[in-house]
C-alpha cells in the first residue's frame, strides 16, 4: 500500500469520526477586581457540520482512488 493510500485511510476515518464525536467547548465568563473574581464557567459540545464532514470523506476517497490509479 503507497503513502497517499495510507493517508486516504486516515482522513477517511477522520470524516467518519467527525460525524459522531463531539468536541468540547469551554468558555469563562467573568469580573476580577483585585483578588475577587466572580464568573461563571459553561461547557457545551459541538459536533462538526454535516457538510464539512461530508467534504472530509470526500477528499479522503478522492485521495484514495488517486493512489490507486498513480500505483498502477
């Protein structure tokens, strides 16, 4: 198997994965006054939109069908 098809795997995978986990957001919202800090941390999850997902897979078979026809 050539390198470009080894990278083909991975970004496939890559789309895959992108369309079910999610990743982590955090953001601090707040007021220091001296040594006072009052404020609010929230956590929210966001999941990669499908269309973004989509072109990943995309790319990642058009890399692959690529590898394939430059090996033979």
């Amino acid at each position: 198997m050539t390198p470009l098809r080894w990278i083909a795997v991975i970004v496939v995978l890559l789309g895959l994965a992108s369309l079910v986990v999610p990743i982590p957001h955090r953001e601090r919202h707040g007021v220091q006054v001296g040594d006072v800090s009052l404020g609010v941390t929230t956590q929210s999850n966001d999941r990669v939109p499908l269309a973004v997902s989509v072109v990943i897979i995309l790319a990642g078979l058009g890399l692959g069908a690529f590898g394939a026809r430059r090996s033979s």
